[in-house]
C-alpha cells in the first residue's frame, strides 16, 4: 500500500474556525484514500465539532496546540514567542517530517516568516513567494509573488519565474508554461528600474518560456500561464481582483432588483450567472502555496469554508506526489552552474 | 460677455481620428456657448468632416497640422522633431496662451513630454502626474499618478496629494476630499519603502484629509476620493480596472445567450444591466488631466468617440473657470514657505 500524504491542517486560523476546518478535514479524506490529516489546535474544540462526524479515525489525528496567532500581531514576534500556536506546532511537524505539508487559514504574514524560520528555504533560494492561482478567462494563471516581502531585486523576480513554471507545469500538466512580466507597456524599454533590469535576465533564461511585458488589462484574459511581478504590485493585482468582482458582481444584482421586469429576468438568469461568478472568484481557486521551502505550506482564504479547505488539503498531494519540491531543488541548484 | 473658453483639440490623435474629434467639437460648441474649439491637424481631412454638419462658425476654427505622431514613436524624440505635428502645434498654442486648454486621444508619452517641455511646470511641481478618475460603487475616485514616470519619491506623492485634492474639490465640489495612500495592509507599518516614507509626510500636511492607507480591494467600493500612488501601481490598477471589468462583463453577456432561458431573462435584464455596465466604464469618466502644468492638457482615452471627446473638452471649461492651476500654483508656493 502507498503511503499517505500527511496534511497538518492549522485548526484554529481563519473566519470560521474550527468548524469550517474540522469539516473540510473530514470531506478530504472521505474523498481520497491517499490523505491523512493532522487537526493541529485545540484538542477540545476540534473533538466537539469531529463528534458530529463519520470517518475513517486512520486518517485524522488531533494534535493539541492551546495558542493561536491573531491576524493583527507581529508576525515575527508571533512566530519567535507563541511557541504552542497551531501555526508553530503545524510548521514544526513539517520540518521534522511527521507532516508533508501544512494548510493555514490564518495569519498570511506569520506563514511566510514561519516558513522561513521553522520550515526552512531551499538551499540557495533567496526569497520564497506567495503564489496564488487567479481565475481568467481561459482559465487560471497563478501571480507570483503576492506576498509580503516587497522591494525585490531582479534575481528574486528570475527565480519566483523558475518556481512558478515548475509549479504550474506539474499542477495544471503543462509543458512549457508561459511566463510574462507586469508592466505599464508591452515594449523592451519601458518600465521601472526593476522590470527593465529583470527583462534581459529573463530573456536569456532557456528554461523559462518568456513571452515579455503584459500589461495588466491583459491579466484577465489569460495573457501567459504565470505572471511574475515584485510582491507589492501582485498584492494590488489580487486585492484589486477580489475587490473588482465583488463589487461589479453586487452592483449587477443590485441592478436585478430595482425593477419587477428586471426580478423575472434574473430568475431565469440565475444558473447562467452563477457559473460565471464561480468561474472569477479568486477563492475557488484553492489555496497558495509558498514556493521555495524545504516543505510545503499552503496559505488558504482568510475567510475558507470546508469546500476551500478540502480543496487546499488534496492540492497537498499533487504537490507532494510530483515532487515539486525536488524539482524546484534541482532547478536551483542548476542555475549556479 | 464673458470670454470663451478657448480648447485646441488634437484632430488626429486616437483610433477614430478625425471624424469622431471632429464630431466631438461640434457637439460641444452646440452644447456650451462658453467654448471656442481650435481643430488642430491636416486641415484638408478636418474640412472634409466638417462639412457634414452645421454649426455656429465663430465657435470652430481650424489650425492647420501637417504631422502626426504615432504611439509606437519615442515620445522624446517625437516631440522634439515633429514640430508640425497636431500635438506639438496644440501645446505651443496652449504655451502661447492663445488656447486655455488642449486635449488629445493620441500618445500618452507624447502628451507627459510635450507637457513639460512645451508648456511646461508650475514653479515648484516636481513632477506633473496624470490624473484620471476611476468609478467606483460611490461615484468616483481620481488615481494619481497613472503616468509614465515610474520611482517615484516621497516628496512627489506629497505633491499629488495636494494636486488631487485641488483638482477633486473643484470638479466634484466637494470640500476636504480624503485621500488614501494605495498599501498592501491597513496599518501604518506595512508597505514598501516608498509607502513607508511617504505615510508620516502626508499625515504631518494640514491642507491634506489624509485617511491613512488603503487596500486595493477597497478602491472599488469607493474608500476615498483621492487614491495617490507611485504611477508604476497606479497604470496596473487604472489597466487592470479596465481589463477585468470587461472581461467580466464579457463573460456575463455570453454566460447570458448560453441557454433558451437565460437569452430571454437577458432580453428582460437589459436596461438594469446596460445601466450598471454604464457606471464602471472607465471611458464614461472623461478626459484625464496631467496637473501642475502652466496650462491646462487634457488625455482622452485612446479610442474617444464623438461623446468622450465632447465630455473632455466641456471639462476643460470647469478647470479654467475655477482657476485650478492658479489654485495648484499657491498650494505649491505655500509649501516652501
């Protein structure tokens, strides 16, 4: 028999915790043999909400951790004193290897200095990204880096290329992922000092599968595979994406009301739209891995319910099955030859 | 009587030119008895247009312009060289003072040089930043900078705040407009070192209703009037903005003609929908202004028609007589002393 993907789920991080978590934990591996998760917070709450449930008691295990990091502390402190938080205990499970991965819906900025700190970088990874996938209209391109660390040079910005196609490569099963800069034009010479300094760089990468500058309003309709830009830009790119959708989606349905022809028309509307709101919500999308660590750690929606939570859990395993980690080892270690 | 507003317009610049800058003229000299249009470009194209419809000839004069300048051009070496260009001819006009205003759909590079080097600054502006308004669930919201100088310093945003919240209070006629600074979190000691500089300078400026940071997700919802922003960030969101809105609503329309049911529920949802389509289009925002220029220039967006181009120039009529640049010189001065 194979052996299980472990998944050490932060119980307690997130809007509806535990119980959204508990849930999810339970339809994750009530839907693949293949996955055993860790309920990593406090023993009692997560025991009174897996009561209400049937499952396989193989495949879920709680480990007690009586602390829990806000979104409003110090990440660095948060990490450095709450040594029995959910989220310290999970990393800690991972970097012994009684874990291969970890799910977090909680403090996005104690994930990415708990991965560096407790988890641990790749040998001669200089910076480790947030990489969402963001919904298009052919699918989904994932932005890298969204996370917190800003003010890249251009070496980071060439390596979160190389992780990225490595990522999406083995994800979406695609040879050759193409990978574009965000800029404010699509031609060579335009753009901040960054970008201009990290182009050239890029373009002489064989093997990255650069297609050059995309300019933002392109984003949406799926202009290359992974989209590299520096963390403060990514981060605007996905706020502005959440936000937009939400907004013009409620305008729309505000819209729907305002008259009585309008209320029939939008009943017959509804399973059309529907699909098209699933289709460009940014928390479909799963969870977001940090690229770059010794393990992995998936940074699931502040504001998860079970299906985010089951969907982040069984994206564990293609991550670990592939082996995206190696890969992303190998690759580099290859770029210092 | 009172002086007209005197508006060169840029007849050749944009996807439609001339005939919908030519048509845009008419109907705004029809509209306002406040406005003279100097129609400036190939003088043989612009009559051909004009011809086609009647209209009080003291309020359109032709200035005749024999070149153009194309928006793959440098626009350094464009402005410089082109000297019969429509552009380059509207801003000497303006320079001159023999238009109070010039406004062109044609290349944005073009316009940012030509602007300082034709009409040039106000003393004391450090930088001349482009100030489009973007809608928003609470009406609008201007972005500042969405230019083409990107790396931009503490002391030029301070600049813009000041800039934004002369140009907002005038247009909207709203008093003490706030204004946010565009971040990647809430509190104040998040950020890139930009933003980290920048936020205690603009807290520490009475004459600025500073509101602190503001998440991109929150700019959609209207979260403040004024959003400054180095224009590296702000070109991703005016273009993102514009890209997914569209992508969306493109979606949405062929989510709509999917099934039999859903083709007449869009037959029923139409206005409601065309109306909340109306409220988010960038383009429905008229022109953008580059601020802290001795005249007033106005950027239309590329592909103006009749209605943008109309609007834009009607807008140039509220900037002069409120005196904006007067207003933006003794802000200026006032910070020296």
């Amino acid at each position: 028999m194979e052996k299980k993907v472990v998944v050490a789920l932060d119980a307690m991080g997130g809007d509806y915790a535990p119980s959204e978590q508990v849930k999810g934990a339970v339809e994750a591996v009530g839907e693949s043999k293949d996955i055993k998760v860790l309920l990593v917070g406090k023993e009692d709450e997560i025991n009174g909400e897996l009561k209400k449930y049937t499952f396989d008691k193989e495949s879920i295990e709680v480990v007690h951790a009586d602390e829990v990091i806000a979104n409003d502390e110090s990440p660095t402190k948060a990490i450095r004193e709450k040594k029995n938080s959910s989220i310290v205990t999970a990393m800690k499970l991972v970097r012994e290897e009684k874990a291969d991965a970890m799910v977090s819906s909680g403090s996005t900025g104690a994930l990415l200095v708990g991965g560096q700190l407790l988890v641990g970088r790749i040998k001669g990874v200089k910076r480790t990204p947030l990489a969402p996938f963001i919904p298009t209209k052919k699918g989904a391109s994932i932005l890298i880096d969204c996370g917190a660390n800003v003010d890249a040079r251009p070496e980071h910005l060439v390596q979160f290329a190389r992780m990225g196609s490595i990522y999406y490569k083995n994800v979406m099963g695609k040879e050759r992922p193409t990978v574009g800069i965000v800029n404010i034009g699509s031609e060579e010479e335009k753009g901040n000092q960054l970008v201009k300094d990290t182009f050239p760089l890029l373009k002489g990468c064989s093997d990255i599968n650069f297609v050059g500058n995309i300019e933002a309003r392109e984003i949406p309709k799926g202009a290359c595979d992974v989209i590299v830009t520096e963390a403060f830009v990514g981060n605007v790119i996905l706020k502005l994406f959440e936000g937009l959708a939400s907004t013009l989606l409620g305008s729309i349905k505000q819209g729907f009301l305002s008259s009585f022809r309008s209320k029939i028309g939008a009943l017959l509307l509804k399973p059309a739209l529907k699909k098209t709101l699933k289709q460009f919500d940014v928390s479909e999308q799963g969870g977001a891995p940090l690229l770059g660590l010794k393990g992995l750690v998936v940074k699931a929606h502040g504001n998860a319910k079970s299906l985010d939570t089951k969907c982040a859990i069984i994206q564990c395993v293609t991550f670990k099955k592939q082996n995206i980690s190696r890969q992303i080892k190998q690759s580099i270690a290859g770029e210092e030859k």
